[in-house]
C-alpha cells in the first residue's frame, strides 16, 4: 500500500469504529453470564449456555473472504451495528416472555455472528484505508478504543440496569433498560458511521466463490507445512488453559452470595471492579507485558510470561476461602486482588500474541495465518469456559479455583517446551505482517 495515500479524518472513525466492536462482544461473553446471575440461573445454566457463543469469533476465516465479493466493508459494517441494535433491543422485549431464557440465547447466538462479521469489515477498514505507518500509529488507539467498548457494556450498562433494578423494584425490567440502552448506543454508533466511516478498499474481487475456496484451501495447506507447526499448535492450545476456566466463572464467583461461596458484590461494586478498573489495569499490564518482551527477548521471557499469568491465579484461591457470610471481605482487598490477577494476566498474555506473530504467522500469507493462529487460540475458551461452571458448581468455588491452578500447569509447560522454528533476528527483520497486539485487541479478549 502507497504511504503516500490520503486518508481522511482517521480521528473521527477509529475510536467509535472500535468501541463499537468491543461492545456486542462484551454484551455476548460477560454482561448476560451477569444479567442471568441476576435473574436467578446456576452458573452452569450460564457457562454452557453463554459461553459456547464464544466459538463464533473463531470462525471467522471461513466467511470472511465473501464479504468482500458483494458491496463495501462500511455497508457491511453499518448494516451489523443496526443489525445489532435490533437483536438486543429484540433480547430486551424477550425478558417479558415466560420462557425467555432459550429465547435469549438464540438472539445472543445471531448477535455474535453479526459482531463477528462487524468485526472483519472494521478491521478491513483500518487495513485497507490506512497506510502501513499509519496503521501503527494508530494501533494504540485502535486498542484503547475497544476496551472503552468493554467498559461501556461492562460498567455503564450493567450499572443502568442496577439502578434501574432498584428504580422499578424489578430484575428483569432493571434488565430490559440496560439492553435497552445498549441497542440505543450501537444504534447511535451506526447512524454516525453512516457519515463518518470509509469505504474501505477492495483491491480484486474473487471471480467467484470457486477463486475463493482455492485461495482458502492453499492458504491452509500452507499453514500446515511450516516447521515445527504442531508443537507451535500445541502452545497455542495450551497457553489459555487455566486463564480459560476463570475468564467467565471469576466474575460469577463475584457476584455470587457470600452463603453460597462467592464474595457477594453489588451489581454496582461489580460494574466497577471487573468492568472499570479490571480494564484499566489490564492496559497497563499489557503494555508493561510488550515492553518487557521487547526488552528481554521472546525466546528468554516466554516462561516468565507464563507464570506472570498463572501464578496470580491464586489470588481467586486466597478470596474463596477467605470470604464467609460472618466475615465478608473488605472491597478494596477484593479490588486488589483481581487487579492482581488481571495484572498478570495481561502482562502473560502478551507471549501468547508474539509467539504467534514472530513464529507461526511469517511466510507467504502472514496475514491471514496470524487469524487462523487467533482463531485456532480461541478454541480453546470454548470448552473451558462452557466446563467452568458446572465444573465450579460440583466441587464449590474454594475447590474449583485450586483446580484452576492445577489446569494451569500444561500453560507453563507449553512456554518452557515451544518451539522456536524461526531466528527472531530474521522475525525482527519481517515487518509486513500485522501490528503488535495491545491490550483489548478483539483477538486477545
């Protein structure tokens, strides 16, 4: 791509492009797991019902090359953000049913293939309509922008629906007016881009779908040729174990009562904890992450990622067996130590996204091997976060938070044992693939 390309206003459209995304993609994976603690469910009613939606993202290589052979990236991306907005104002009017549990769920599921989509089209955007200096410039921000998404749907809307519970005196309309609100925001998002939001370019279009499997097919016959791939697969596989089964039961453990285990925290406290300042300090922890891989090297650090990111497990261990309806646990020793956690797992996570980068990802189609590295990283949430509820329910928070940290092991035995087919002095030398990750990248959630 020229450097010399104009683009035009890239101010007005990358922020709201990437809170946009982030929303729907926190509404689907954390705030209904909170919306159907409120409302009464088991965490395994919820981990296998909400979290098995998480599989969309990793789909998405296999429908991603169609859409650039009918209309524009920003048609695609207007038409999911309105799409959207109608599911869950569709989720919202879906409470009053009487059996509106499977009937939510089915909006969820087409909710998170339309965020899936949005997201394609929003990232083709940015690629396409910017140069490659700007695309660095801008990566930052990029990042940013979709963790103030998150914060919107985890903070703001769980928090209105909160007040609104005790406005009314009623769960389900309290939730009604924070789906509400939040069909009203991305609705808003696509109105605006409406206006403000490029093209985006298509360089060729396929000729036909047959162009497009013949493509996608020598694509993964590439990636399955590249030295050392199945021990590079096994550490991607293996890297999110532990971090997998707490990333949707740590918050019902939460919000759960302290007599039945949990540490028994508001709506409100929970809407600032593991939605304000749980995303905060996981951009810090990120960007402190990336700098001390930099600095030390990937082949040197990957084992000290790790254990930053499963160590700090135990800090669910210490506030399971710590917390009892007779002596609850003070709020800022609760903030403390999930800041604690969400610390390290950011500052972990980053050896998962430079593996990746610097030694699946290089060769003839880095760009679209990196998404099937993300893709194929994803899998691994499915079923471990699908198990962690009934898993949390049959042995108790105490018991399951110990079994956490056992699951974590092959993490850390995966960075001790990964392969390092690819010099990083010639990794370091390759800049045509994708930007470095940044906390919040869609990918890294």
């Amino acid at each position: 791509m020229s450097e010399s390309k104009p683009v035009r206003r890239p101010g007005w459209w990358i922020p709201t492009s990437y809170i946009a995304e982030g929303i729907p993609f926190a509404m689907v994976i954390w705030v209904s797991a909170t919306m159907f603690k409120d409302l009464g469910y088991t965490d395994t009613q919820i981990t296998l019902s909400t979290a098995s939606i998480g599989i969309v993202w990793s789909l998405k290589p296999f429908w991603a090359a169609f859409l650039d052979m009918y209309l524009t990236k920003k048609f695609w991306v207007i038409a999911m953000e309105c799409f959207m907005a109608a599911l869950l104002a569709l989720a919202a009017a879906a409470l009053r049913l009487p059996s509106y549990f499977p009937v939510v769920i089915a909006v969820l599921w087409v909710l998170g293939f339309a965020s899936a989509t949005q997201d394609i089209c929003v990232d083709g955007v940015y690629i396409t309509e910017l140069s490659e200096s700007k695309q660095a410039a801008w990566i930052g921000v990029q990042g940013v922008s979709w963790n103030v998404g998150r914060i919107l749907a985890q903070a703001v809307v769980v928090l209105f629906a909160s007040l609104m519970k005790d406005v009314f005196h009623d769960v389900k309309t309290g939730w009604m007016c924070g789906l509400a609100l939040s069909s009203v925001i991305l609705g808003a998002f696509g109105v605006y881009h409406a206006f403000m939001l490029p093209t985006g370019v298509v360089a060729r279009r396929p000729t036909g779908a047959a162009e497009v499997f013949a493509t996608f097919g020598d694509t993964v016959k590439a990636f399955f040729q590249k030295k050392a791939i199945w021990g590079m697969l096994v550490f991607v596989f293996l890297y999110r174990t532990g971090e997998g089964f707490l990333l949707v039961e740590a918050p019902l453990f939460l919000q759960a009562s302290a007599q039945a285990g949990g540490a028994g925290l508001s709506l409100t406290h929970k809407a600032l904890i593991d939605g304000t300042v749980s995303t905060v300090v996981s951009l810090i922890g990120g960007l402190l992450g990336g700098m001390f891989a930099a600095r030390l090297g990937l082949r040197r650090s990957l084992l000290i990622l790790a254990l930053c990111m499963n160590i700090p497990h135990l800090c669910y261990v210490f506030l399971s067996y710590s917390v009892s309806p007779a002596h609850p646990l003070s709020l800022t020793t609760i903030l403390i130590l999930v800041s604690i956690e969400k610390f390290g797992y950011s500052f972990g996570f980053v050896g998962n996204m430079l593996y990746m980068m610097q030694q699946i990802a290089p060769g003839k189609y880095k760009m679209t091997h990196y998404a099937f590295c993300t893709s194929l990283m994803n899998l691994v949430l499915t079923p471990t976060q699908m198990l962690s509820g009934p898993v949390a329910d049959w042995l108790g928070y105490r018991h399951f938070f110990v079994f956490v940290l056992v699951a974590s092991i092959p993490s850390v035995i995966a960075a001790w044992k990964a392969p390092f087919p690819i010099d990083q002095k010639d990794a370091s030398k390759d800049d045509s693939g994708p930007p470095a990750a940044v906390p919040g990248d869609p990918a890294a959630a």
